[in-house]
C-alpha cells in the first residue's frame, strides 16, 4: 500500500517523541559514565546508547517510505535529518548494534583513563591534563618528547577495536544508502557532498598563505632554541615543540617567537592566577559576557550539576564537553580546569554550546542542533575573540590598555591558536575520511595520518612511527567519534561572525581590538540565529546573523593582516615550505 502524506508526518512526529525520549536516557547514562568511569557505567551507557542507534535507524530506515511524496517543508527537513544526521550508524542488526556500543563505550572509557607512568606502573603517573601543562611549559625537549611519546602509549590498545567500529559503522552507511560514512557525515550539510568537500579546499585556499607565513617564521624560532639539529630548517616542523600534545595551537609558545618590539605587557595565565581566579570564578567571567549582551543567566543546576575541575577520588573524561540533558533548563559543562588561559578561553567555548542549546530549545527537538556542527563550534569561540585588552581592563583584570605598538604581539598570540589550528581542522576528518572509505587500512592507519600532519601542517613526529602505534587515537574526537570538519569550519565562521558583530555595534578600528561586551543590539541578532537551531539551512542562519550566505575567509585574513605583512618581512631570505 502507497504510504500517505498524513502517514509521513505522523511517522515524523512519533519519530522525534520516541528518539527524544531514547536520547534522554543515553545522555544521562551517558554523563554518568564520563563522570565516573567504571566497568558498570560503561556498560549503562553502552545499552543506553544502543537501545537509542538501534532505534535511530530503525527510523531512518523507515523513513525511506515516504520518498517521492509531496511533503511540507519541516516533514521533509525532518526525515532528510532522521537519515543524514547520525553520526554512528549501525547495521539493522541486534546483535551487531550491541557490539558497535560497546566497542564506544570502552574506546571512550580507555581515553578518559589514559594516563602514562613514566617510572613504570609502580611511579607516579601523568594524566592528560598534567601532561598538557608540561606540553605548554617545558622548553626541556627531551621531557617533551617523553611526554609526547608517553600519551602515545595508550592509544595502541584502541587499533582493534577501532578497526572493527569502523567496519560496523561502515555496514550501517550502507544499510542506509551511502558508500561509507564519510559519505554519510559530508551529507549533512544542506548540499551536495562532493561540493561540501570542495568547499572546504576553497576556505582552506584562502588562509593558506596565512599558516604558511607562520610555519615559516615559528620554524625559525624554534631552531634558534632548540637548535637546527633538532629543528632543521628544511624539514616539518617536530610535533612535540609546539605547546601542545597535538601540535594543534601554538599559543603557548607565544613567548619562543614573540615579535621582539610589540610586548603587550600583559599574560592572561599570569592575570587569572594573580586575581585569585579559581575555575568557578572563569565560568561566572564567561557567563556574566553572555549576560552583558542580554542572555540570562545560567540556571541555578547549571551551578549544582556541572564538573568544573578534576576529581582527586575518581576517573573522569577530562575533554571538555557541553551538555543539553532535556533540552530544556538543564544544561552542564564538564570540565578539568586549571586556571590559564586556555581554560578561560575553553570556558566561553563550551558556554557557547550551552547558551545555543538553550537558544533553539523551542524547536521541535529534531532541529536542537547547530546550523551545521561548525556554527557549534564557533559561538563560543567568537565570544572569546571579544576577550580584547579593552576587555580585561573593564572586568578589572588588566590595569594598562596597551597602545597599538603591541598590535602585532596581539596577533601574533592569536595566530599561534586560530591560524595554527586551521589546518589540523581540516586533516583530522581527511584521514577518518580515507579510513572509511578504505584508502587506508589498519596497517596503513598511522603512515597516513602523518602523511596527512606533513601534507596540512608541515609536522613530522620527532621519532620513528610504525604500523603498531595509532596515534590518531590518541586525540579525544577519533575513539570517542566526534566529527572534526566541525572545528575548521568554526575556525572560520568565528571570524566571520565576530566581523559581523563589529560591524554592527559600529566599530571602525582594527578587528582585533574590538569587543562586543554589553551591546545588547549584538546580543538581539545573534539570537536571532541561535534560535533557529538547524530548522533551517545553515546559510539562511548565517544570513540572519551576517547579512551573508555564504561561509568566507575574508574576514580571518582581515583580521591578521598586519601580522601578515609583517611576516612576510621576517621570512625574507628564509628558505619556506613544508
Ligand atoms: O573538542 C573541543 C572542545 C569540545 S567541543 C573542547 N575542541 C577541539 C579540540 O579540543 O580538539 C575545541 C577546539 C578544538
Ligand atoms: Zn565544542
């Protein structure tokens, strides 16, 4: 019997009625196994998790019935998101759907407990957090690399089960129609896949050149410290002396390759730690910036249920991560702070996810989501890019506004986190896509992961790789399977969003110096597009808030410009490229 267009939209909402409440259960499993690993929450959350996917497609499988029919915009937006959105499809198989959950739960439980010991099981050991501060401060470089290679210890354990998720998922892509899950996940985003793909290389053109000014000039710097043996200068640049366990941002090495006469005069590790900031206090800092642009306040759970540091009594996922429990009040973060400057920034990052929960959370919940997961990632991040001397004065953190001679060390800090970053935003989900669709194979996991960092980035790891090591694994988004395009396409958007704001509130100096802290008229129209969640295109929420519909990278050259130039100066005569 030909199926109706009365069915589909029932089939619609009774869909979104049983995956809310399937996804309600998942997620408070699911917080209660990162909040305290055990052998017993692992397993809650596995069956939890299941019973949701098995669900999940079930539904999207169904879904396909309707097809052809003549349906009203949302019954239709809603049964394309009930097959393009899930991000760990199973195969229709019971028993196959099990093994697919447990396989994520013990991935994500054996990331959160990683820890390296170096005197041996007996000695003290180094969890992620503690050997991230070493990352970010040690210039001894034979201590990073013990670092480095030590993190690097925990994720061999994974390459199996990865291997056969990968397999699992794979059979579930094709249960529901596509090639391989990267198909899958590329076809998430209101257009062709093949032209998102190309999208992508068009953004990553436009700051290129950018990141290759960097690489350039940071090269130079680290050989003057470490040495042209340990950092010659016409190789990649070695992965652990970079501040950061994945060579992902450069800021803390801002003091190795500082532009000698632009002293900002100011450290923000320095100025939280000497106001007697504690993690707490951070997160009020970021809430009270959402509130100056007329958002209100956090619910009083958000206070009682959210982790904000380390527990000494119990394992813990220590990725930050935000959550929406009900889609409605009860939003948390989770997170191991420690008071620098990172974490201040991770802070207005993750309440970005939870102010835009809250946001759409009047939709129907098959739109609680961003636009697309970039716009996620990015509102946060474009708080944060407000977070300006000016800023910091005003919040009573930072005494002295510096003049505009401290122009280029400003930027010079930021380019070290956002143009560093860009590349690695882009690579991570090019090796999963290569995974998928079978270019590389378990004996070829790790050679072409760092063909991949020297190809984008220009790093090499500082000591031989082999078939045995699975150093994607150790990077939280590929056991725990968060998509990463998500991350460079924020890299962008923040940019793009944060011209946007100063556009409107009127200002007319450099892009970097200018914070949108207490302009409600900012705040109005930014809600604007956060509350739409993913009821619309992405480029008709980008037009709410830009005025524009198309994703650009102007505004990140814009913003670096001067930094640009006067890089350009500094590597005359330098031999570049990667
Ligand atoms: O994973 C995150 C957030 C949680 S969504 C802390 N980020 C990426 C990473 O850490 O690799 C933010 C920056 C990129
Ligand atoms: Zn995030």
């Amino acid at each position: 019997m030909n199926a109706t267009v009365a069915e589909a939209v029932a089939f619609a909402d009774s869909a979104e009625t049983l995956l809310y409440d399937l996804g309600v259960k998942a997620g408070r499993a699911a917080w209660v196994q990162a909040n305290f690993i055990t052998h017993d929450t692992e397993i809650l959350a596995a069956e939890a998790n299941e019973a949701y996917v098995a669900a999940a497609v079930g539904l999207a499988t169904e879904a396909a019935r309707f097809n052809g029919l003549d349906l009203d915009y949302d019954t239709a937006r809603k049964l394309n998101a009930l097959r393009t959105s899930l991000t760990m499809p199973a195969p229709n198989d019971a028993a196959k759907t099990a093994e697919l959950s447990q396989i994520s739960a013990r991935m994500e439980s054996t990331y959160g407990r990683g820890e390296y010991c170096p005197d041996g099981a007996d000695g003290e050991c180094l969890s992620l957090p503690d050997m991230s501060q070493i990352m970010a401060q040690s210039r001894d470089a034979d201590e990073l690399l013990d670092v480095w290679t030590g993190w690097r210890t925990v994720s061999p354990a994974m390459r199996t089960d990865y291997q056969r998720f990968v397999d699992l998922m794979n059979e579930g892509a094709r249960d529901l129609g596509f090639t391989d899950v990267g198909a899958m996940w590329r076809s998430n985003y209101d257009m062709d896949p093949d032209d998102f793909a190309a999208e992508l290389d068009r953004l990553w053109g436009q700051v290129q050149p950018l990141y290759e000014g960097l690489h350039c000039y940071v090269r130079a710097g680290l050989a003057e410290e470490y040495g042209e043996d340990t950092v010659p200068l016409d190789e990649p640049l070695p992965a652990h002396l970079l501040g950061n366990m994945w060579a992902q941002q450069w800021g803390n090495i801002y003091d190795l390759v500082a532009p000698p006469t632009a002293d900002p005069g100011y450290d923000l590790t320095e100025l939280l730690v000497d106001a007697g900031y504690d993690a707490r206090r951070m997160v009020e800092t970021g809430e009270s910036f959402f509130s100056s642009l007329g958002f209100d306040p956090l619910p009083e759970t958000f206070w009682e249920r959210s982790l904000f540091t380390k527990p000494a009594d119990r394992e813990v996922v220590c990725h930050a991560s935000a959550w929406s429990m009900d889609g409605a009040d009860d939003i948390r973060i989770k997170m191991c702070t420690s008071v620098n400057a990172d974490d201040f920034e991770t802070v207005h990052h993750e309440l970005g996810h939870n102010y835009y929960q809250r946001a759409y959370k009047d939709q129907s919940p098959l739109y609680w989501d961003g636009a697309n997961g970039g716009f996620h990632e990015a509102i946060g991040d474009m708080i944060a890019l407000s977070i300006t001397p000016d800023y910091l004065q005003q919040i009573g953190l930072l005494d002295d506004v510096p003049d505009a001679s401290s122009d280029l060390g400003l930027l010079m800090k930021r380019a070290l986190d956002k143009v560093a970053f860009l590349p690695f935003g882009l690579l991570v989900d090019r090796w999963r896509w290569q995974v998928f669709d079978g270019t590389l194979t378990p004996e070829t996991y790790n050679e072409g992961w760092w063909n991949l960092r020297r190809e984008y980035q220009g790093v090499r790891p500082p000591t031989a790789r082999t078939a045995d090591h699975f150093d994607p694994g150790g990077k939280y988004h590929i056991p725990n399977n968060v998509s990463y395009t998500r991350y460079f396409i924020a890299g962008i958007l923040q940019f793009q969003f944060h011209k946007a704001a100063c556009d409107l509130a009127g200002w007319d100096g450099p892009l970097h110096r200018c914070s949108i802290y207490g302009n409600e008229e900012v705040g109005e129209r930014f809600n604007a597009m956060l509350e739409m969640g993913a009821s619309q295109p992405w480029p008709e929420a980008l037009e709410a808030f830009t005025g524009t519909s198309e994703m650009n990278g102007s505004a990140v050259v814009e913003y670096f410009a001067p930094l640009v130039e006067w890089l350009e100066e500094q590597n005359q005569g330098r031999n570049c490229g990667m």
